[in-house]
C-alpha cells in the first residue's frame, strides 16, 4: 500500500482562522450637519418664521424699488417738464397767465382744478374825471396760484401741473427769496407749451399796452423800477422847431439800417448826446420818445456805490429787448466822488476808463441805442464825446419863442380860439427880456426854461389871463446863502 509523501510542517499546518477581537467602532469626522443639524433648524418654527419674514421683506424691498424705478421711468417716458427762475423775463408772464380765468366744468375738471394756494396781485388806477379833484379808485384784483402744487385745465383733455417752489436762498441786489416755476405736462401734448407761452406773452404786451417800462439796475441784472409809466406822447414835448424831428428820423434811420451795419462789420449801435441847461426837456423827450418807439427805458445811475467796471459792461451787454439806454448826468458821475481812506480803497464805484470800455470796447454790446444828458458838456471828456460813443450831439437850450407859443397852444388852444391871448402872452415876455434879447436897455436880457412855463400853465389850468399876469413869476430867481439866526448847535 503505498505511503503518502510527507508534508512539511509548513504545508501541512493547517491555517488557524483569522480571530477578530472585539473593537469599538471608529466614529467619522463630524460634518456640519451634525454640528447644527438643518433638518432640526428648519424644523424650528421660530427659525422658519424669520426666515420667510426676511423673504417678504427682501421681496417688498425689491418690489418697491422695482415700482419706483419704472415709476421714474415712464415719468421720463410720458412727461415733460418745464421749469421757470423768477429771473427769466417770462416768469410773471406766465404768472399773469395762470391768473387768468378758466372753464372747469365738468366732473374731472371741477375735482382736479381746485386750487387751495392762492397769492393775490392787485392793481390800482385812478378814475378821476378832469378837474374833478380827488374821486374813486378803481382796484383790480387778480387771483394767481401760490406756492405749493397745483393743476389747471388748459382745453379739454389737456391738464397741466403747476409746482411753484420758494428756495431758502435769496438774491444779494434785491433780498428776494429765488422762486421757480415748473409746469408737467404729458409728452403728447409737448405742443401746448408753444401756446402757453405765446399766449403768456401777448397778454403781458396787452397788459403793458400804452405804458412805458422803466428798468434800473440792481446788482447783476435788471428789474422794472415800480409801475410802467402811462406812455408820454412824442407831441406833448415840444422842443425848439427842428430838433425834435432830427433826433427822431435819425434814430428811425439807425433802426431801419441793421442789416447795412451788418454787411459792412460796423457795430451796431448808436449814441446821442443831450446837453443844456435843466428843466428843458430832456429826460421827458427820451421818454416820449421810447413810448413813440414802443420801448422801455434802461436807466442806470454812474455814480451810484456799488456800479463797478465789470458790472457795467455786464449790465449793457444784457440790456432788456428793445430798450433806450438812458445815463443821466454823465458829468456829475466823476465829481465829488469821495477821498480814498487810508488804505487807498475808494469803494466799488465805476472808473471813467471802464465806462469808455463799456460804450466802445471790447465789452461793448450790439443792438444799442444809448442817450446821455448832461447840464455841463464842458465838464465832458474829449474821450468820452468822440464819434463812436457819441455819434449825434443835440444842445436842448432854453424856451424860445416857438417853444412858447406851442405850449401855449397846447394848454389854452381850445379857449384862445383867435390866438390873440398867445401875442398878448409872447409879447410879455418879451417885454421881460426871458428870450434872451430886449429893447429896453433898463431890462437884462435873461432866458427861462419850458419846465417854468410849463408850471405857470399847469397852476393856472384853463386861465390864460391869469397866465399872462403871473408871467413875472418866470424870471430865473438867484438865492443868496442863508444867515443863520438863532441857536446854533455846535458839536460837543
């Protein structure tokens, strides 16, 4: 029987089975949810309920900016807005336009356009008859809206928004607060803005239809000086014979020759000189010559305080439409100013040079008519008179004998019907010496002026033998320098 080979021990050895020993087991690294667990978070009813309060509340914000964005955007989409400074010439225009009455009838009409903020402008004239004395006054009294918001009916379908703000700032030449005015409107009926404003402007013209604007400096720009004036009529001026008409046709040439100006490069503008004596005529001639013209006055005083050089030039470079620049008494403006102090400083007044820069200079504005009276032209820099500055120089003198009897015509022609009280009045005069020549060599020939006459008249209104009998009253008085008498009060 055979033998089975011998196996090695290391062969034959059977394999004990792998003991596994009891162990804990190993724990995995911890994670975040089993640091806070999210399902036990969310399960938290407090936790939750911040969470969708913080949701809706994302969610309202977002929404309300989405509102206002695309609230601004079809502001900008369908409306056009238009805002008016209180410096513009056509605020109160505007203003006077908004005045106006307005059919709201209707049930949108009468609930959109009631208007709680109200400003009141009112207006006065006397309706005296001549030579009634004092009588009633008749007052008109118009309704503008005030400050705040408010909405008008301009035509059926068409509304506009009218916002009218005060700022807190105020002007430094008259102390008013800035006021502006914006009217909304939606873009569809942008058209409507031409209409407003052509309508705004011709009721301001037929509001100041037969008056004459006067506008005066103040600070940087110009303001009307109170009320416009009644238009004085170019006949009720009565200079010596052929002087009025010059003048006149000459300024009527230069009006009517901008386009040769034009062609040939030669600035636009002309100056006159008025000089003479006082109470002739010559501030009231600029006057009734601007109401013969249809235009206002700008009036600007050179020796008041504050008119500097640059302020100067700005204001003439800005005069107001179809304006006669009027300066007065150009040869008192450089007299008397007062000593320098200490330090050298004068105060902000206009230089003699800055006011030739400003006539006919660089800084010289275009499309000007400037007149400058003055009682003494030999106080008058040759600069200042030189052709360019001063292209027409007219000596307005003292009343002659034409003078006198037109004016004589003028106040008592309805009752000298035969004219023998105006001989009767010329030859007294003329026996006074007050037209500069006399026969009589125990009377000086002397002179008087229209303004003299023109109060004689005045104070006897339909009177002409009263007229001639005080006629004596218009012979030039001197005055001595006064004595003083009494108690003198001397300085302590």
């Amino acid at each position: 029987m055979p033998t089975e080979p011998p196996t090695s021990l290391a062969t034959a050895a059977p394999v004990a089975p792998a003991t596994t020993t009891a162990s804990t087991p190993t724990t995995p690294p911890p994670t975040p949810s089993s640091i806070l667990p999210l399902d036990a978070l969310f399960s938290n009813p407090v936790f939750a309920g911040g969470i969708g309060l913080a949701s809706l509340g994302a969610a309202a914000a977002f929404g309300r900016r989405a509102l206002i964005s695309g609230t601004a955007l079809l502001r900008r989409q369908m409306l056009v807005n238009v805002e008016i400074s209180k410096r513009d010439p056509s605020y109160p225009w505007v203003l006077q336009w908004l005045a106006q009455p307005r059919d709201n009838t209707g049930f949108l009409a009468s609930r959109l356009t009631r208007l709680r903020n109200l400003a009141l402008s009112t207006t006065t004239k006397s309706i005296n008859a001549p030579g009634a004395g004092e009588g009633p006054t008749h007052a008109d009294f118009r309704v503008q809206p005030g400050y705040g918001r408010h909405i008008i009916r301009h035509k059926p379908g068409v509304y506009i928004a009218v916002n009218r703000e005060k700022a807190s700032t105020t002007s430094t030449g008259t102390g008013e607060p800035h006021e502006t005015l914006t009217l909304t409107l939606l873009w569809p009926h942008r058209h409507v803005l031409g209409e407003v404003f052509t309508e705004a402007h011709a009721l301001a013209h037929r509001f100041n239809e037969g008056k004459t604007v006067v506008y005066c400096a103040r600070r940087m720009e110009w303001a009307p000086l109170g009320k416009p004036r009644l238009k004085r009529k170019l006949g009720s001026v009565i200079l010596d014979e052929g002087v009025k008409e010059n003048i006149v046709g000459d300024v009527k040439e230069f009006l009517a020759a901008q386009q040769w100006y034009t062609d040939r490069g030669v600035p636009y503008r002309r100056g006159y000189l008025l000089y003479g004596p006082p109470g002739t005529g010559k501030t009231s001639f600029i006057q009734a010559l601007a109401g013969d013209l249809d235009y206002s006055v700008a009036l600007i005083n050179l020796s008041e305080v504050g008119i500097t050089d640059d302020l100067l030039a700005q204001l003439l470079t800005q005069l107001p439409e179809k304006s006669l620049l009027l300066l007065e008494d150009v040869d008192a403006a450089f007299q008397n100013r007062r000593q320098r102090d200490a330090d050298g400083y004068t105060g902000p007044t206009v230089t003699f040079s800055g006011l030739l820069n400003a006539l006919d200079g660089l800084a010289a504005g275009e499309d000007r008519i400037a007149f400058m009276t003055t009682n003494h032209i030999d106080r008058l820099d040759p600069a200042l008179i030189r052709p360019g500055r001063v292209d027409m120089m007219v000596r307005i003198g003292e009343a002659t004998r034409y003078q006198a009897a037109e004016m004589w015509k003028r106040y008592y022609g309805d009752i000298d019907e035969d004219g023998t009280g105006c001989q009767r009045f010329l030859t007294r005069l003329e026996e006074l010496g007050l037209f500069g020549q006399t026969e009589d060599p125990d009377v000086p020939a002397r002179h008087t002026s229209t303004a003299a006459i023109q109060g004689l008249f005045q104070f006897n209104k339909g009177d002409m033998e009263g007229a001639i009998k005080m006629a004596e009253g218009l012979i030039p008085r001197t005055f001595e320098p006064e004595v003083q008498t009494g108690a003198v009060k001397s300085p302590a």
